[in-house]
C-alpha cells in the first residue's frame, strides 16, 4: 500500500492525518500534569463538531484530573459534560444565530502562558485521520488576546447559547440581568477596536 503524499515534518503546524490527535494530547496531557501539580490549568475550546471518540475521552480524563474545560460546539457534540466522576469539569454550550460560524479556536492555559491555536479541523474522526487539515499557533501576543477575548464573548452569550447537559433538551441560558447575544458582541468589540486604532493612526 503506498499513500499518495509525503509525511513532512513541521515545526510550527500541526497537520492531519498524522499528527492532530498526537500533538493536541499532548497539549491536554500536559494541562493534567498541571493541574495535578497545583498550577492554574484549562482548556478552551471552540469547534463546529465534537465527534472523534479518542479526542473525547481525553477531555474526559482531563475533566478528571481538575483541568477546567469550556467548549463552544455549535453542531454534533459526542461528549456529555457534567456528569460526576466523569466530565464534572467540562462545560458545553452551542450557539446557532443569523450568521454561520466556522471558528476553529483552542486555547491551552500551560500555566499562565496560553498557547492559543487555530485550526481548519474540527475534532472529527475525518479530519483529524482522513484529510490533510492544518492548526496553527498563535505567537502575537495582542492577536493571542484578541483571540481569547473572542471566545470570553462568545462564551457569555445569554440569548443565542444552549446549553449542553446530559438530557435531550439542551436548554438556552438566560440571564435577564445581561443580554449578550455574541455574535454581534462580537461585531461591536472589532469595530471598537478598529475605530480606536483608526484614532491614534498617524
């Protein structure tokens, strides 16, 4: 059997189908070490479909070792959080509003240090074994922000989330006291950001 490409190795990228599930454990397994070191560690996580099995039992054990998961899945989630003794530690919410995302955003505390990706894959058996798909890190220090405060909106939202839970119903969140719907949060945080850069241009 001969594959039809090369297997390159990368310095920087992490490319399926030979090295997305390896290199994103190790970022998780790495969150567990902290964790049980007494070392602040999280992981967040914003894809459109959570379906590769292996991927969720490493959130699952994660979950066990104290690592705090907040994930955005807005499609197909095959991970049930919050249940006791396995995912008690995991949150899940969905937000489907009037424009369609594709944001693939994971963001690995590393104690204090984030390291902050982005990705063409989501967390499915397809991408991550049957096609060349490609995450990338973030080094800027004000794009890593940038990125971060992106997925804090998101994970706000109050009109638009469901959330996950271990019943058929997934309930929206609500909060009466603070309305935010994210996508045009969202909007509104770029848009301050571009006019305010537009006022210190030479």
């Amino acid at each position: 059997f001969i594959t039809p490409y090369k297997n390159f190795k990368y310095k920087h990228l992490i490319v399926s189908p030979h090295s997305t599930e390896k290199e994103f454990k190790k970022l998780i397994h790495q969150e567990m070490v902290n964790a049980k070191s007494g070392k602040s560690a999280s992981i967040r996580i914003k894809l459109n479909n959570l379906t590769s099995y292996r991927m969720v039992e490493a959130l699952y054990a994660a979950s066990q070792a104290g690592v705090k998961i907040q994930m955005i899945v807005r499609g197909v989630c095959c991970l049930i959080p919050g249940v006791k003794g396995m995912s008690e530690n995991i949150e899940v919410i969905s937000v489907v509003d009037k424009f369609l995302e594709h944001t693939r955003l994971l963001v690995f505390e590393n104690d204090g240090d984030s390291k902050v990706f982005i990705s063409s894959a989501d967390w499915m058996t397809r991408n991550i074994e049957n096609r060349v798909e490609v995450s990338c890190p973030i080094y800027d220090e004000k794009i890593k922000k940038e990125l971060i405060d992106t997925f804090a909106i998101c994970w706000s939202d109050t009109v638009k989330a469901r959330c996950i839970n271990t019943g058929p119903n997934n309930p929206y969140r609500t909060d009466q006291q603070s309305m935010v719907r994210s996508q045009f949060a969202t909007y509104d945080y770029y848009q301050k950001k571009l006019l305010n850069s537009n006022s210190i241009a030479p």
